[in-house]
C-alpha cells in the first residue's frame, strides 16, 4: 500500500477515535446538568460544554469522511460511488449528492459499492439495506437493486422524468455535510471502527 494513502488511513482512524472521545465528553457534560439543577450558573456552563463537544465530534466524523471517500473513490468513474466504511447517514449525504449529479448529467445507469458486510460483528450488510430502501423511498423515477452476482454492489437505474414533472426536482439540496444524527451514528460505528485499515483493499476492486 502506498505511503500516502497509509499515511491517510490512520490519519482517518485518528479523526474517528477523536469524534467518540467527544462523545463521551458531551454525553457526560449533557448528565452532569442535571446532578444540580440549582447551580443555573454552572448549568450554563455544563450546556456550553456539551455543544462544543457535539460541534468538535461532528467536524471529525466530518473531516473523516473526507478521507475515506475520497480513497474509495479516487480511481473510480463519477457513475460509480464506494460507500465503504461510511455510516449510514454519511453514506446517503453522498447519495444524495450522487443523484444529483446523475440526474444533471443525465446518466440512466450507475453503481453503488455498499460490501457484503463480512468486517461488521454481524457478519452481514447493513449498510446496502439501508441504502437501497433509502433510495426506492425516496427518489422517484429510480429503482435499484443489488447485483445478481454481487450483494455487495446496488444496481440504479434512472428513468426519465416526464416532461411535465421536468422541473420537479426529485432530490432535495442536501449539503455534503449534512450532520447526522449522533446517536446512530455512533451506534453504527461498533461495526466498523476496528475495521478502517481495510479500506485499501476497496480502493481496488470490489468484493
């Protein structure tokens, strides 16, 4: 494996283990504001903490997320997207700005790499799942589905959109960097957090 993508791995594996430390500190500033609810002073304070912690976590997972997508998809065509080692909230941000993408280009078929699930403590795909009924709920004009000899691959299919709904957009504007919500992002997280250093094998071919 190159240097620099080594290099950018860890700094990756860094980032997410800085966003749960965090955590655990917003999570014990949101608790300790109710041990003395008389304190209002001290409140105060214990709430200003809690939030400073929740912005630091989110612009971890945020800058995490750089990495790790731009690794999975650095040799890939724009019609095809690797999810690896994303959460599901940061998987369908990139989703979101994928269609979007498609659709301008006008592009009917294209490709979702999600995996088969063998790094998660379950041993099976969350990930594909969550993004298949994700898109078939909320895209009209699109269907996917996975792969036929590939579970770890989402087929997509965009149809035409009729004229008179032409100027209907069927996503909405979704910045990249949505936040997601912290609770399940880091409920997501016990299935791919030791697993990061397997990144480079996606960067390659697709399981």
């Amino acid at each position: 494996m190159p240097r620099r993508v080594d290099d950018e791995l860890q700094r990756a594996e860094q980032l997410r283990e800085d966003a749960r430390k965090h955590k655990n500190l917003s999570d014990e500033y949101y608790a300790q504001q109710f041990e003395d609810s008389n304190n209002s002073d001290e409140r105060r304070e214990l709430i200003s903490s809690h939030k400073k912690e929740l912005h630091l976590m989110k612009e971890c997972n945020r800058r995490a997320v750089d990495i790790i997508y731009e690794i999975n998809n650095r040799h890939r065509h724009f019609t095809e997207i690797d999810l690896h080692l994303l959460y599901v909230p940061e998987a369908k941000n990139e989703v979101n700005q994928a269609m979007l993408l498609w659709r301008d280009k006008g592009i009917t078929r294209a490709t979702i790499i999600v995996g088969r699930g063998r790094h998660n403590d379950q041993g099976v795909s969350i990930l594909g799942p969550a993004i298949q009924d994700y898109i078939n709920e909320t895209f009209p004009f699109t269907t996917c589905r996975p792969h036929p000899f590939n579970s770890g691959v989402i087929n997509v299919e965009l149809q035409p959109i009729p004229n008179r709904l032409r100027d209907v957009r069927d996503v909405s504007d979704c910045s990249r960097y949505t936040e997601p919500d912290e609770e399940t992002l880091f409920e997501e997280s016990l299935f791919v957090s030791n697993h990061i250093s397997c990144i480079f094998l996606f960067s390659y071919c697709i399981f």
